[in-house]
C-alpha cells in the first residue's frame, strides 16, 4: 500500500487524494506567511511501482518560473539524490518515477536537516582553530550557532560567510559544508595562509525554525529574515538581531550571504551598487571578488544575474544593503540554482550538494589575496 508523509524534520507536503499509484498534492505555505515552494516528503510501498505525482499548486506558489525546465530531486537513503522526470505546464507539476526501492524521498532540492546541521558544527569543533558562540535563540528556542575561526589579531579582518537565511535554499548551508571542510584541512595551505591573515565567522544556518519547519522564506514569526537587517527585533527576527551585534562587534570588514535562487540556472553574485555610500573603491574589490571567483570555478560566471540597483536605490533591508551602507562592507549575496547550471550542465544531477560544496570550497583561494586589501 502507498503512503506518503512529511512529518519529519524539514517535510511539507499536503495530500489532496491517493489512488492507486497516482497521488494529487498541495505545497504547503510557510507557517505565518504566504510564501510556498518547498517540498519535501516521502513515499512508501513504492518498489516497481510508476509512481504519478501531481502538485496541483505549482502554479501558485511564489516564483512559479522556478518549476520551469525544472526537475525534482530523489533519493532511497537521504545521502544520493539525482533528478527524476518532472513536466510543468505552468499551473500544475507532474513527477513520474519508478521507484526500485520500499520508500523514496522527493525534494526541491536535497534537504539538509538540522541534524546534519548539528553534525556539521560538532564536526568543526573538534578542529582546535573553532570555537562557538550562541549569542542567543530563535523564537523556538533553537540554538543561533557562530563559529569563531582563527585568532582575532590586530589588522586582521573579520570576514564573515553566512547562510540559510532563506531555509528552503538548502544548497547554501551545502556550499558552508565544502567550505569549512577545505578551510578546516590542516594539509591546506591556502586555508593556513587566509587564517593567518584574517579571523573567519561563519554562521551555517541562520534559519533554524524555518529549516525544521520546512517553510520556503521564513522564519517561526513569519518574518522574511533578509528584509529585517535595518531594524530586527528580538520579538519578531531575533536571529538577525544576534548576529548583527555580533557583526558590528567585530569590526566586520567582509560578508559573503550565501543563498539560492529559484529562476535562475546560474551561480552568481549580487552587489551593494545602489547603496547612496557607494565607492569606486568598493566597486572595485566587488568586481575582483567576482572575476576571481570565475576564474577559479567555472560553474561561477558573471554575465548573468540581478541587475545592479540605480544609483541610490539598493535595499537597505537586506544583509548586502544594510552592510554596505551603515558598516561600510564589502557585502555580496552569492546565489545558487535550484536547477542545472546553463553554462555547465549535469542533467544527471543539475546543481547538486557534492557542486555546491566545490564551489564553497574555491571561495577559499578568492579570499586569500583579497584579505590584505580589506
């Protein structure tokens, strides 16, 4: 008999009906706000059956292209996901598969729950160069999780990476994965020579409710935790409010806000051009940020993205906004398909966690030669 369910860590998914081998079903909202588009679930008594599975909402969530040229992803054991067929026709989304196995999970991308979470952090602490800072907890009571690496020292900058503001953008904590796993490598010399010249603060999750809740955007209040960085609040983004005094209390000269996007099959970079502070200096390092970054890792490019904000317009609400403009940073949103990469495909796989942890490791030889000019 198939069943399907998203109770766990991170799941959403409603069932309208069950027939069968065919299973009509809804994405569910965000908690306390109207943003949808992640799904994560599974199904079970599935081996040898040609499973349908019709998500009648697709069409309405909030970024509707996001499902176009799209294809969902799969996986028997939770660690191997690969891409199963998927048809949009702009209202609603169709995935068939076939299952070789008793249970199968379906995902927008492939999840990372908080467990791995836990794990990740655990992971970095047996590394003598880590320590941990929780300057306070989510509305749930979670854990705000910073890791402290390197030793603070005079003229040597506070870089910091942050992720996950958006939980259901799962690829940026993979990213911090590839990331800590190469800048944690005692046999790594570039990572030696950047701990050396700065002090690293990397904040893995800054979603925890949000990620456990499987909500696309939010965080347990609802509140969009990239629009809260002019004026958080303990009462409604307690996350952004921690972690921006803790920025500020460091001298934060660099910030890296890794993110996905759900339209876009590129990995690209968005700056602070708009912000009204805005130099020829700065221009200058973010430009080189990006060119290095694309001549290290060709799944990085620079000739698709956002379009730069006009003159005077950038969002001061957002990390990259605020930082620029009240803190004087060099602050850059990186973000990362839900889909293939155009430029270089892996239909197999599209952007998977195993690409963007490569990617999270370049950034390590972009930042090298970049730390003595911030």
């Amino acid at each position: 008999m198939i069943a399907i369910s998203s109770a766990f860590d991170g799941g959403n998914i409603e069932v309208v009906s069950l027939q069968d081998a065919t299973a009509r079903l809804r994405i569910r909202k965000d908690n306390a706000a109207d943003f949808s588009q992640w799904f994560y679930f599974r199904v079970t008594g599935t081996r040898g059956r040609a499973l349908t599975l019709v998500i009648e909402n697709a069409g309405d969530v909030s970024y509707p292209g996001g499902f176009e040229n799209y294809h969902a992803v799969a996986s028997y054991d939770r660690q191997d996901w690969f891409r199963v067929p998927t048809r949009f026709d702009g209202k609603i989304m169709t995935i068939e598969h076939v299952p070789t196995s008793d249970a199968v999970y379906y995902a927008y991308f492939a999840p990372y729950s908080m467990e791995r979470h836990a794990d990740l952090v655990a992971d970095a602490l047996t590394s003598p160069l880590v320590a941990l800072e929780v300057p306070g907890r989510t509305l749930d009571g979670q854990d705000i999780d910073i890791l402290e690496i390197g030793e603070p020292g005079e003229g040597k900058p506070a870089l910091w990476v942050i992720a996950r503001q958006h939980p259901g953008e799962t690829m940026a904590e993979w990213w911090v994965e590839g990331f800590l796993d190469r800048l944690l490598d005692p046999a790594d010399a570039a990572s030696r020579a950047l701990l050396e010249r700065a002090v690293l603060y990397v904040v893995p999750n800054m979603n925890p409710d949000g990620s456990r809740r499987g909500n696309l955007r939010t965080n347990a209040s609802g509140a969009n935790l990239n629009r809260e960085w002019k004026d958080p609040s303990l009462e409604r983004s307690p996350e952004v409010f921690h972690v921006r005094q803790r920025m500020i209390e460091t001298g934060i000269k660099l910030c890296l806000d890794v993110h996905g996007d759900e339209v876009l099959p590129y990995n690209f970079i968005a700056g602070f051009e708009g912000v009204p502070s805005v130099t020829l200096e700065r221009l200058a390092l973010l430009e080189e940020f990006k060119d290095r970054y694309a001549a290290l890792n060709p799944d990085f490019q620079t000739a698709h993205g956002y379009p730069p904000s006009a003159p005077g317009k950038g969002n001061l609400t957002t990390s990259t906004g605020y930082l620029a403009e009240f803190q004087g940073v060099l602050a850059m949103t990186l973000e990362q398909p839900f889909k293939d990469t155009a430029d270089t495909p892996r239909p197999e796989e599209g952007w998977s966690p195993e690409r963007a942890m490569r990617l999270g490791a370049s950034v390590i030889d972009v930042l090298l030669p970049m730390a003595s000019k911030l």
